[in-house]
C-alpha cells in the first residue's frame, strides 16, 4: 500500500471516530420525553401534562400515609409560593392506595396551593417510570423533557438552583 493510501485510511478512520463519539456523546446528554400524562383533579377535571408546557413542572408522586412525603410538604409549598410568579408549577400527585377522603381532607387543612392529583388508576404512576415508592418527583423543563428524577426528599437549595437556572432558558 502506498503511503498516501494508509494516510488517507487513518484520515477516515479517525473521522468515523470522532463522529461516532461525537453522536454517542450527544445522546448521553438529551433528557427523556416527559410522559403523555393526565392528571385528575380532587373536583373531577382532567389536565395533561401538555398544559404546563413552556413552564419548569415539578411532579410529585406522594402519599398521605407517607411520613416524608408529609414532612417535605411544607418545603413544597415554599418552592411553589416563591418560584411560581417565576414561572414554576408543582403537581402533586397522591397515589391510587391512598383514601380519596383523605387527601382531599389534607389538600384543606394545609390549604396546599398547588394543583393535586389523584391517580386512582394507576396509570399516571406507571406512565412515570411505574412509581411505585415515595415521594419520587420528576423535574421537567419548559420543553417537557425530564431533567431530574428524585426519590426521597430532594435537597431543596439544589432544587431551587436548579428550577432557577432552567427557568433562564429558552423553551
């Protein structure tokens, strides 16, 4: 072979590579679609997730019998009443074991300000990566792609920091 050829060879070799990486780099970094979810509403109305659509969504899967999902309400509310003028929402999703009664009792006596859920099915739970423990919140961004998936309570100032940094960027 003649030098010319196996410097050519190389010079291809070395392209298919780093395009090869380059691609496989790339798909590293996308974040997955959010789910084509509906949630239904303790007064009956259903809201797909779609609506929320060009707003960083945080979706909390939780339970009223769940000590930490609970005890992390509080912070919940925080995030939501200081980042929402921004462009923040929250959706609280309970859980299909959870009593109906029970949630619409807690939802007034804490006056939670966010939208809640009741997943009496099933299917929201199992359209997220079938949610099974919790609290599990999904963080979305305004393009509807998940960004951030917690299981336990998040670090809520690594929360806020990340909400604010995804609320700068473009849709």
């Amino acid at each position: 072979m003649k030098p010319l050829s196996k410097s050519l060879i190389a010079v291809i070799v070395l392209a298919v590579l780093a395009v090869g990486g380059y691609l496989g780099w790339s798909a590293l970094d996308q974040k997955p679609d959010a789910p084509n979810a509906s949630f239904s509403l303790l007064d009956g109305k259903t809201v797909d997730l779609s609506a929320y659509r060009g707003k960083v969504v945080l979706v909390n899967f939780w339970a009223t019998s769940c000590t930490t999902c609970v005890g992390e309400m509080p912070e919940l509310v925080k995030t939501y009443d200081q980042l929402n003028p921004k462009g923040f929402d929250l959706v609280a999703v309970a859980m299909s074991y959870d009593n109906p009664e029970f949630v619409r009792n807690f939802v007034q006596q804490r006056q939670l300000p966010f939208t809640v859920a009741f997943d009496a099915s099933g299917q929201t739970a199992k359209s997220f990566k079938d949610v099974r423990l919790t609290p599990t919140s999904f963080l979305i961004d305004k393009s509807g792609h998940i960004v951030k998936q917690y299981v336990g309570t998040p670090n809520f100032a690594e929360l806020h920091q990340l909400i604010d940094n995804l609320l700068a960027r473009q849709a």
